[in-house]
C-alpha cells in the first residue's frame, strides 16, 4: 500500500484547508451554533470547547477554515520572533496502530514577521484565533507578545516543547515566573501557559504543579495540559521527539483532574493530549477543563471531526438532560 511521507501528507492537507469555498459549505453542519456549546475560556466566549492545538497551523495559512469546520478555536503558530528551519529530517513518524505521532519538527516556521501579517487576514475572526508563541530568550518572546496580542484573542506561551532545545530553561520556576510576569505586565487579552506533561510519580507532580501555581502566580489566566510526552526513537534524525495522540488520553484527564484540584475554580485549563471524541471531551470537561484542543485526532479522522464531536457532545448531553456545557459532570452517558 502507498503512502505518502508524513510531512508531504501534512502539506498536501494544508494547500486542501487553504481554499476556503471548499470548508464554508461545511459551516451549517459543524455543530457549531448550537448555543447549548458555548463555553467561557479565560474570560472569552467561544461556541464550543472544541479547539485546534498549536502545531496544526504553525503559519497561520489555514486557520479560518479550521473555524469553518467547526472548532470553536484555533491556535496558530508555535511562532518565534526568527524564521526557522526546525529540526532535521526525518521528523515525524506516523503509528496509525496506536493513533499516535512521534515528532521532532523543533519550531519550524516562517518567523514572527510573516506570522503577523497572516494573522492580519483574520481580523473579523480575532476572537476566535490564539497565537502560540516561544523562544529561547526572554526578549524574543516579549516581541512576539508584544506584536501578535494585538491581532488575536489570547496568547499560548508555548515553554515545553521537547523537540526545541533550550525551552527546558523555563521549567525553572524562577524563570517561568520572571517570564511570565514580563508579558502579564504589558497583557491586552488572556494569557495562557503550555506546561510540560508529568507522570504518576509523587516528584514529577509536585515539580509539575509547582509550575502551574507559578504561572498563574505570575499573571498568567490560565494553563494548556499539556504539551506532547517526551520519546526516544531511532527513526527520528534527533533521535528523540515527542508523543502525540491516543496513548496520552488517559494522561491528559489525570493530569487536568489534578490541575484542577489544586488551582480550583478560577483559571482556565484546557485539556490537550489524545482527544478524538466527544466522550473525550466529555471527560475531560468534567474533571475540570474548560476546553479541549485537538490536533492528532484530525490528522487521522480528517475534516470531520470537529462537527462529529459537536454532535455527540448534544446527544451525550440530551441523554442525561444537560441544558449546557457547564452542566456536565461524571462520566459520559452510555
């Protein structure tokens, strides 16, 4: 059987999301404009808890159509101040055995500059649109916020990838805080944080939400849980990249149940890792996260996806009787 290199693949689905004739026709069946969907994210309104992760749209060439599918957000980027070539290939590896990726991509992109003027095209979308934004140097995130937060509805700081060397630098508690308090200070609209995942271990938590009182500590609205796990793979030029897709699910909804148990019922934490469904999402939203963000997930179930969740998240809700997002709880109907 004939398949196509994963990156080709990719950038064959981007040029497809790029005309947006095709995706508009969607709009009426996304299950988008249910009012029933609508949900609160850091103090915005979005119509439904399903959002696109950084990653998918790391130029931000594609992100209206993702709207027009059905995603009640989107994040483009991860976007840094200089353009970026990223790690060598190969890059990705494809395990649709597992519904998972393996990636080693490292930020590539086509820098701030060319990110800003798409970002630009989608001013009567803004608020819906995010920007994920890194660096290894304060002063380039900085510039990054500081030009980018005027043409969205919320800045991801983006500080655990494992695929870019030197973000570990910001897993430091007294960076994080020193950074995160340098973009609060100047903050036009809601910041959120992109933390690296944790395991069972008693340390790993306590190191792990030791971050996430110090982001939010530090003026941040609210948290992404969380970024891919890391991996050592010899089919990766680097030799090592980061999980992504159905094995983290699991992770995902402990990791948010967690979260949410220490920083109650204030900031927003949106659940990231592994969600293809609307019983994922459904789970999710009941141990605390006020949305999802989805990225492995459409790669393998394509364009359909969103308005498929959308739908379910009505029928699961119809089951049990829930009049809207906010009244969801326990685990989801059969």
């Amino acid at each position: 059987m004939f398949r196509m290199h994963p990156e080709r693949a990719h950038k064959a689905a981007e040029v497809a999301l790029r005309v947006p004739v095709v995706w508009n026709a969607l709009r009426p069946v996304s299950g988008a404009g249910n009012p029933r969907l609508r949900t609160t994210v850091a103090g915005l309104q979005v119509p439904t808890p399903v959002g696109v992760a950084a990653g998918l749209d790391k130029d931000a060439r594609f992100l209206g159509a993702l709207l027009d599918l059905g995603f009640g957000f989107a994040t483009g980027g991860t976007v840094t101040q200089s353009p970026r070539p990223g790690n060598p290939e190969p890059r990705v590896i494809r395990q649709p055995e597992r519904g998972a990726l393996i990636n080693s991509m490292g930020f590539p992109g086509a820098g701030l500059e060319a990110a800003e003027k798409r970002f630009r095209r989608y001013s009567r979308r803004r608020d819906r649109l995010f920007a994920s934004i890194a660096g290894t140097i304060e002063d380039e995130i900085v510039e990054c916020h500081r030009r980018l937060q005027p043409l969205v509805a919320a800045v991801e700081l983006n500080v655990s990838s494992p695929n870019t060397s030197g973000l570990r630098v910001f897993h430091e508690p007294g960076r994080l805080r020193g950074l995160v308090e340098s973009l609060a200070k100047h903050k036009s609209v809601p910041l959120l944080v992109k933390l690296p995942p944790w395991g069972r271990d008693r340390d790993d938590r306590r190191k792990a939400l030791l971050l996430v009182e110090t982001a939010l500590n530090a003026g941040a609205d609210g948290l992404v849980i969380a970024n891919t796990h890391p991996v050592e793979h010899s089919g990766l030029a680097v030799g090592r990249g980061g999980l992504s897709g159905a094995p983290l699910f699991e992770h995902t909804v402990r990791m948010v149940a967690e979260t949410r148990a220490v920083v109650h019922a204030g900031p927003a934490i949106i659940g990231s890792g592994g969600v293809s469904s609307a019983r994922h999402v459904w789970q999710l939203l009941a141990v605390g996260a006020s949305a999802t963000q989805i990225y492995t997930g459409f790669i393998y179930e394509g364009p359909g996806l969103p308005g498929k969740i959308n739908r379910g998240l009505i029928t699961l809700m119809n089951r049990v009787g829930a009049r809207s997002i906010m009244d969801i709880e326990g685990p989801p109907p059969d």
